[in-house]
C-alpha cells in the first residue's frame, strides 16, 4: 500500500486542495460555531499546517478554495436551506474582506486561492480545474472542513473531473465529531484514498533525500 500511495501522492502530479480553512469560517471571524469549534476541539489546524509545509518542500502547490459573497448576493443562489441562513448575514463572507481569507498560518509561498459564489463544494462555476490542469494534476490532497458538505462534495467533484483523490483522515473534521468518523467510514472509503498526515509527510520526505 505504501507504494500504491507514494506512486498516487507523487510531487509530479500532485495538488494540495484546503477547502474553506479561512478565517470566516474556522478563523477569528468565524460567524456560526460549528466548522470553528469542531477545528479548534479536533486541532487539525496545526496538522493541515504541517501537512501543507510538507508538500510545499517536496515541489508540491497548495490551492486555497475559498468561498465569499457578493454584497448584492448575486452569482449566489438560493437553493439549499443551509447556505440560505448564510446569505441572510450580511458580515458572511463578504467578497474582497478578511474574513475570505484563508487562516494565515496556512498559507505560503507560491500557494494559489479559487473562489466561489455559489455551491458548497469548488468545482462548479470557478477556475479550479484550469488551475489544476494547468499543474499536471492528476491527484488531489483534499484537507479542510467539512465531512459534513464541503469534503464530500469536494471528493466527489474531483473523481467526476477524473482525478484520484486522498485525504488524510486527521486533516479533515466533521461535526458532531462521531459524525464525521461514520462520513470516513462510510461514504468516503472506497471513493477515495484514505492516509495521515504523517504517512504523506513520510512519502513526500523520504522522495526529496
């Protein structure tokens, strides 16, 4: 298995994808609880951290794919219960501010940002494939929030672009916490490559000696 993995995560063809760690929704500006405390109690920022400086010393690039809202809302749509409770808050996300963000400690050097109106996962209607393409991408690396929507969708979206997918099953969180575990046992195994953060790491150390 590790090295089916180490040929999958390879630097050559490999993408970090951080879905939404940004300071509006795991961050100091964080305006409902659930992402933000489930990432504060779980402590995967500092191991997404970790995760994306590994990466980055082995060649590989970080994509941050962050969601906002215009003001006049428009480019959003009103089509899901969830985000319609998020378009009625004003101070949401709003395009252009801080709280679009990602996390600072997250962010590094050559790392690139896809934003998004509308969805809750990043593919649709944004530059992230031609991003990714435009890489060499073959495999993704998705870490961030959440098991609820975000990582599933993002699992999903990705595998229909035709890219292998791997998450590191203590880089991602879903609230409740048990919740998230029945999401990794259940809906993403078999979809896509379950591994740590330490097994990445170790690839991508022992391939740059």
């Amino acid at each position: 298995m590790n090295d089916e993995l180490a040929r999958r995560v390879d630097p050559a063809h490999t993408t970090i994808l951080s879905m939404e760690m940004q300071r509006g929704i795991v961050g100091d500006l964080a305006r409902f609880a659930g992402p933000a405390e489930a990432v504060r109690e779980s402590g995967i920022l500092a191991r997404c951290a970790s995760l994306y400086a590994a990466g980055r010393r082995a060649g590989l690039r970080v994509v941050h794919c962050n969601a906002a809202f215009r003001p006049d809302r428009a480019g959003s749509y009103r089509n899901m219960p969830f985000v319609n409770r998020l378009l009625d808050d004003p101070a949401h996300l709003p395009v252009g501010t801080p709280a679009v963000d990602p996390v600072p400690e997250l962010m590094g050097e050559g790392d690139l940002e896809s934003t998004r109106l509308h969805g809750i996962s990043p593919f649709a209607g944004t530059d992230l494939d031609s991003i990714l393409r435009s890489l060499g991408t073959r495999t993704v690396v998705a870490a961030g929030v959440s098991l609820n929507r975000g990582i599933i969708g993002i699992s999903i979206e990705a595998v229909n672009h035709g890219y292998e997918v791997v998450v590191p099953r203590d880089a991602v969180i879903g609230y409740p916490r048990e919740y998230g575990e029945m999401v990794l046992r259940h809906t993403l195994d078999g979809l896509v490559t379950l591994s740590s953060v330490e097994a990445l790491a170790s690839i991508w150390r022992d391939g740059a000696r």
